[in-house]
C-alpha cells in the first residue's frame, strides 16, 4: 500500500530530519520531558534478585516492539524502597542507552505490574501524556536512531548520556494529527507484529522437529522394522536389538587427556590473556546456531600454554559446556590455525574414532541434554556444573561404525532442508521488522501521509458492530 506525501514542505534545520510538513514543529525531545533518568544496580548485583517482587527491567527485556519479560528477574520492594527514583510508571517510554542494544525502545502499556530499572534502561516521562504514543513511535525511526549513533560515546562500550538524550530532535504534528498517525501505526504495526509471531512461532515448531528427527536416529536408528529390546535406561526406552548399550568412557579416546576439563580457578584468568597470542582458549559459546564462536577467541601465550596443557583441544574434538544455565550442550571444535585449549567453563571430549564417530556422539549428548539425562549428574551449588566423574557414566548408543556414518549422512541431508526453512522464516522476520520500522519512520517524519488513511479507518472501526 502506498501513501501521498504531504503539500508543502519545509527545512527542519537538522541534517537527520531533513524537510517536514510545513505546519510540523521541530523540537527537542528534552523539551518535552519533566523526566530523563535511569536506574542503577542494587548494591551486591545479582546476588539480590529474588523470586517474586518488583520487576527489574534490564536491557535485554527492552525492544522495539514492546517489553519481552521472558527473562525478567525481580528485586524485592526494600530494594526498590531503596531506588524509588527510577520507578517505572505507565507511560514512560524506556530507551536502551548502552551496549549492542543501544537505541531499542519502548512505551509502558497499563497493565505492567510494579517495575524499576537498572543503570543500562533510561526512562523518558513526558510532561503531556498525549504526546505519549506518537513520540514513542518517533524514537523506532531511523532519523532518531541515526541521531543517537552519531552521539553515542564510550571508547570500549557505546553509551548515551542524559543530556544527548534531550538534545534528540523530532518533528511534531498538532495533538489531533499525532494521535491520527499513532492509531494508524498501531493498526500497522499490529498485523506486522501478528506475522512476526507466526513467523517465531514456525521457527519454533521447525526446531521442535529439528530434535524429534535427531533423537529418533540416534536412539532408535533409520530401520523402522529393526528388532529392539529394552535399552535398561530410562531415558531412552527400546533401542534396536544389535546396538551396544555402552557409556561415555568407553567411547573416548585412548590417549592420555582424552576427557578433560579446563584449567582450574587461578590457572587461566583474564590477567593471561593477551592480543593476537599464541593458542586460542575456547569457551562454550555455542550461541544461536549451537556452534561455536570463533570469531572473537581469546588468546593465551605459547609458555603460559605450557602451564594448562593438560586442557589441549583440537579439530574434531567435541566441547561440552561444564558450568551455568547452557550446562551439557556441545558441539563439535572446528579446525584452527592455531594450538587451543578448553576454558574453566568448559570439556572437552577426544573420540576414539575406531569405534565412534564424532557427530553421532555429539547427537546423542544434544538428545540426551534434550532428554533431562543430565539434570540427574549436574551439581547444583551457586551454578549448575557438570563433573567429568557424572559425564563419564553417561549412556550411549553404540552402532556399528559404518551404521553410525549412515544415520549421520541421512541426518545431515534432513538437517539441511531445516535449515533451510529455519533461514527462510528468520530472514521473513528481518524483512518484516525492516517494513516495520520504516513505515513508522516515513509516518512520524512526513515523509508519507496518513491523515485520510486514519480517520478512514476509525470511521471503520466506529461503524463495526
């Protein structure tokens, strides 16, 4: 659908908003704030996050298309006694204003509970609350998002201060266009929001799928008229008759260091690491894609290496994630240019690759992580750890060899055609959230207008039955 632009024009006197509507105010966002403000970290961090209490808004709850509290913690209401001043009210728009997500915002809809905000979450209260909606809406543009690149500062970390906050520039309607171009937003911006959620909720399902097909064949095989028998494991149930029932140490390599974790405590700390050194240290920062980052490795020296080298990886091996809430999850270590070693948070397992292969095993830890099989060996003290003593009586399916290479052919071509579809409905996402971010742009801008559109529209709505 295409909008006409507006009659007449003028310059705004700012290089980001360029011309607006001729009858357009260009203003200063600290204008029309009696608010800008953030919160802080309760003294002792994250130590005094309770169960229930006060929501504690973090950066990472903050996005463009509303507040995701999926991974909200709560403080207890002393704690937010203690840091009234950054309560959060309905109303008030949270920007991001450090960090990668610097820029995301929202607006506070009615219904939140009480909630305040660490240092990382500025919040923007206007002093007129009509106002509210539309300028939530401007801070999505790209015009304003381009203003706080251009002022972020911070040499490690970008940031945005309070005063750049205020000096943010947009252009202002009269109150009855403003609330006709955010109702048309809202109405827009809705059925984007509606596609999106369509969108994760395939992804979703696709992943679910995902695992189903990997679980089936590795613990059930690829012949559905093979004979089974009871596998004496109760997460895995029958498996077929000629598999071996076998456990994690009987797979391993038969060197010395087959099975290891990394270096402990004062051993390998961040004082070791240093620039464009030597040997990798890798981590088990498996991410999205649940393989590993090798991107932005850390680096150790060749004689510190000497110290750890009992915590030696290489290509081929597989990395399990030792300690915290990825606990268990693994996955294969590509071919580096240089030696490596596993970090303190991390395992890593050497294959005898006589009797295993490597991305059937590593399937059958990711079915197994799948399953709760771990849950039962981690122990749970301040963070979850795994021990190599609980791992190495972990059960696994043994094929034979060549069986083995069958299941991971036929599961990699399956694989593929997920992936696929997994890439398509996420880049359907970014395609969708690019569309929504610039019709809002173009409507709170002038760059389109939408005046016709919206009273259409809510004469629809008040007709409707």
């Amino acid at each position: 659908m295409s909008f006409p632009a507006y009659e007449e024009y003028k310059e705004s006197g700012d290089s980001f908003l360029g011309d607006v509507p001729e009858h357009w105010n260009v203003t200063k966002l600290g204008f029309l704030c009696h608010k800008v403000g953030s919160g802080k970290t309760p003294k002792g961090g994250s130590e005094t996050y309770v169960d229930d209490g006060v929501l504690f808004i973090r950066s990472q709850n903050v996005y463009d298309d509303g507040l995701r509290l999926d991974d909200v913690v709560y403080i207890s209401e002393e704690v937010d006694e203690e840091m009234a001043i950054s309560r959060v009210e309905q109303g008030d728009v949270l920007l991001n204003i450090t960090g990668a997500s610097l820029g995301r915002t929202c607006l506070v809809a009615g219904d939140i509970p009480s909630a305040n905000v660490n240092q990382h979450v500025c919040i923007i209260r206007l002093k007129d609350e009509r106002q509210r909606e539309f300028v939530a809406m401007a801070m999505k543009a790209f015009l304003i998002k381009s203003q706080i690149d251009a002022c972020q500062n911070g040499a490690a970390r970008e940031g945005l201060n309070f005063e750049q906050i205020g000096q943010l520039r947009l252009a202002l309607p009269s109150e009855g266009e403003q609330q006709a171009i955010s109702s048309f937003l809202d109405m827009e911006t809705s059925k984007i929001d509606g596609l999106v959620s369509e969108q994760r909720r395939l992804i979703e399902l696709l992943k679910e799928k995902r695992q189903a097909v990997i679980s089936h064949a590795v613990a059930k095989g690829l012949n559905p008229n093979a004979p089974m028998k009871p596998s004496g494991i109760q997460w895995l149930g029958d498996v077929p008759e000629h598999w071996t029932v076998s456990r994690l140490k009987y797979v391993k390599s038969l060197d010395t260091n087959s099975f290891v974790d990394g270096p402990f405590g004062s051993n390998l700390k961040s004082q070791h690491f240093v620039e464009n050194g030597d040997v990798y240290v890798i981590e088990s920062n498996f991410g999205t894609t649940g393989k590993i980052d090798t991107e932005k490795l850390k680096t150790i020296t060749a004689e510190h290496f000497e110290t750890v080298r009992r915590s030696e990886t290489i290509g081929g091996d597989i990395i399990i994630a030792k300690i915290g809430a990825r606990f268990g999850m693994s996955s294969i270590l590509p071919t580096l240019d240089k030696p490596a070693l596993v970090s303190g948070n991390s395992m890593k397992l050497t294959l005898n690759d006589e009797i295993c292969d490597a991305d059937f095993i590593n399937w059958q830890l990711t079915n197994l992580k799948q399953l709760g099989a771990m849950d039962d060996i981690v122990n749970a003290t301040a963070q979850p750890a795994l021990s190599l003593g609980g791992m190495n009586g972990l059960p696994i399916l043994l094929p034979g060899l060549v069986e083995q290479r069958e299941i991971v052919h036929r599961l990699r071509q399956r694989l593929l055609q997920f992936d696929t579809l997994l890439a398509e409905a996420e880049r359907a996402i970014e395609l969708l959230q690019e569309r929504r971010t610039a019709i809002i742009s173009a409507a709170v801008t002038g760059k389109i207008d939408v005046r016709e559109f919206a009273t259409a529209t809510l004469r629809y709505q008040d007709k409707a039955p």
